[in-house]
C-alpha cells in the first residue's frame, strides 16, 4: 500500500516527505474533507518536496457543478499536483457524477495527460445524502479517472470503517480494479486497521489524523509517519 499524507503547508509537507510517505497530499481541512488549499500554497508544497515525492491536491467537496470543478482541477493541475482529488459530496445521480467527473478529466488531461484525476465517495454518503461509493468505480472509469477513493464526509472522529464494512470496502476496491482503475481508502484510520486494510487490498492509504496523534487539527509528527510507512511495509 502506498502511503498518502495530508500536510496543509509547507512545513507539515516537508514533515511527510522526510517520513517517507509516497503521496504528499496538499488540503484544507478549513474547508470540509476534502477543503481546496490555495494555488501558492500548492506550489510552495511541490517547491519544498522538491521531486521526491509527487504531489496531490485536493479541490473540495464538490456539489453538481461541472464547470466550477473543472477550472479548479486545472487550477491545480497548473500549480504542480500530480494527483487532482475530487470530492463528490452533493452528487445524487451516476449521470451528475459522470459529467462532474468527465469534464474534469478533460480539463486535466488536455493540459498534461500524464496527471492523475482522484474521484473520491464518501463512506458516510447516507448521512450527507451523496451517492453510494460503491457506484462510483464504473463511473470513473467511464469517465476516465485513474483512482477511486473513499473517505468520510464529516470529519466528526468517525471512521470510514464505521459505515462500511471490511466485506463492502473490499468489494469497492474489487469492483475499481476490475475497471482498471487504483483505489485509495482514507477517512480516520488508525494504526489498529492497518491489518484489515492489508486483506482490503487498497493501491493507496490516506491520512492526516493518525500522523497527527489522533487529532487531525494538531500537526503531522515525523515519527509518527516513519511509524506508519514502517508497519504498512510489514
């Protein structure tokens, strides 16, 4: 499993890239799970991490506005990020979710098609009235995103394994890599679920809180990612 770290500035992100995380993934948690940081603040990331690492970003927790979204990934996309992450918060249909997604894509990919789009459902969709994840590995695919994520809607100490279970969030993943497609699980993981993950089966792992200490709002602590990459290498 490759490791995703969410560092929101330049410091935390420097944090994560000595750790060894695989994935330096550049948020505002200010702005709901997946906030969108500002484009400075991207490219101070991409500065610092100085090739070591590629980066992600995130561009928010999106409603049913495809125009909006698809300047905000190419806003990233031109700030440096490798991987462009968007949420589908307030998408109510397969149809809202494929058009979001397609011309997000487009608009990434026209500008560099070696860049990654990150489509990520929440696992806690019932309680934020959003689409099941589960619909959405087809969706991406279709629409040609290259990872499909999970991750939690309402960053309330709750645990994506909270509202699905290890049968359901392997068959996510089944379900992605049958599409071709990677698949990142994220949403207050802790140290204890490493174990599960592992029989999951995910390409990707993200977190903030569990390098935190267990509180997101806190800083990301350098032993605590070595801690991290050194168990998910076991």
């Amino acid at each position: 499993m490759k490791l995703l770290v969410s560092p929101i500035n330049r410091e935390e992100a420097i944090i994560a890239s000595s750790g060894g995380a695989d994935i330096v993934d550049v948020k505002n948690p200010k702005e709901g799970s997946l906030g969108a940081n500002f484009p400075w603040i991207i490219r101070d990331v991409k500065e610092a991490v100085n090739g070591r690492q590629p980066i992600s970003a995130t561009i928010g927790d999106f409603n049913y506005k495809p125009g909006t979204a698809s300047l905000a990934a190419l806003g990233a996309a031109v700030a440096g990020a490798d991987y462009i992450k968007v949420g589908l918060y307030d998408i109510q249909t397969e149809e809202q979710a494929l058009e979001l997604l397609t011309k997000i894509v487009q608009a990434v990919k026209d500008y560099d098609p070696t860049k990654k789009v990150v489509a990520s459902g929440y696992s806690d969709y019932a309680r934020i009235n959003s689409i099941s994840p589960m619909l959405l590995p087809a969706v991406a695919a279709e629409a040609g995103a290259d990872v499909v994520m999970v991750d939690t809607g309402l960053k309330d100490g709750k645990s994506t394994f909270e509202f699905m279970d290890e049968a359901e969030l392997t068959r996510f993943a089944d379900l992605a890599h049958e599409q071709g497609i990677e698949v990142a699980i994220a949403g207050s993981l802790k140290f204890d679920d490493l174990s599960v993950l592992e029989r999951i089966g995910p390409d990707i792992i993200g977190v903030r809180g569990m390098v935190c200490g267990g509180d997101r709002s806190t800083a990301i602590r350098q032993e605590l990612v070595e801690k991290l990459v050194s168990e998910c290498q076991v």
